[in-house]
C-alpha cells in the first residue's frame, strides 16, 4: 500500500485513494492537452517517488491507465513496461470532464475544476472531482 504524506504525518493509501489520484493527474492532463496525445513516461509522470516507492506504484499507474483505456475513457496506441504512448482523451472520457453538474453550475465544467485542483496542489479536491466525474459518466453512458 502506497504512503501519503499528509500535514498531520504519514498515512496510508487505500487502492481507491490511489486510482482516484493517479486518474485526477491523468484526466487533468489530458483535458488540458486535448486534442493532442501525448506520451507518459510513468518515472517522469511519479516523479523521484516512483524510486523511493519500488515497482508497485510503477506498476499501479500502468494499471489505472490500462484500464481507464480498456474502460474506454482514455484511448492508448502502444505500452511499454514503463510508457504509455499517444495518449488521448476519448469521446468518453471527453463528456465526463465536460459534464457541468448542479454543484458546479456557473463555475465551469468538471475537467475545468479537476485541472484547477490539480494544478493548486489539492489532490483530494481532484480525487472527489474524478469520483464525480466517472459517476456521472455512468449515468451519461449506460
């Protein structure tokens, strides 16, 4: 299990805490970038962690990737053991950011507040918009 070093100590990450993190960096990137791809390399995308860590967040981001891809909210054209290349936002994935929900009403789409929060450093504001973003995405799609 992932550490967290939080304001009050060190705390551990559940796997949810973890995909909801790894999928807020992911979504806020891809909704900025779009609708140009572009490749992550997972060392540089964890930063110095990754070798502080080991192999487990390495391969815990390779997974949330590969199943935001399988799930159809990110599309991928080729994986390496440490890359995931030409990386781009589906149509999906697109319409779950773009979705404006009650309680942002006025203040902009979700993937607007999930780049916001992301880049203000508030991962746990960016894990609650990526909850919400996939949650009304299954209403929208299913």
């Amino acid at each position: 299990m992932a550490l967290k070093l939080t304001k009050n100590g060190v705390r551990r990450m559940n796997n949810i805490d973890r995909f909801n993190e790894c999928s807020a960096k992911l979504f806020a990137a891809l909704y900025k970038a779009f609708p140009k791809p572009f490749d992550i390399d997972y060392f540089e995308w964890l930063g110095k962690e990754v070798f502080e860590a080991g192999d487990d967040e390495l391969e815990f981001c390779d997974a949330t990737v590969r199943w935001l891809d399988e799930a159809g909210y990110i599309q991928v054209k080729a994986y390496s053991n440490d890359s995931a290349y030409n990386v781009v936002l589906s149509a999906k994935g697109l319409e779950a950011l773009k979705v404006v929900p009650d309680s942002l009403r006025g203040k902009g789409s979700i993937g607007d507040a999930l780049v916001n929060a992301v880049n203000d450093g508030m991962m746990a504001a960016a894990q609650q918009i990526v909850v919400k973003a996939l949650t009304e995405s299954f209403k929208l799609f299913s």
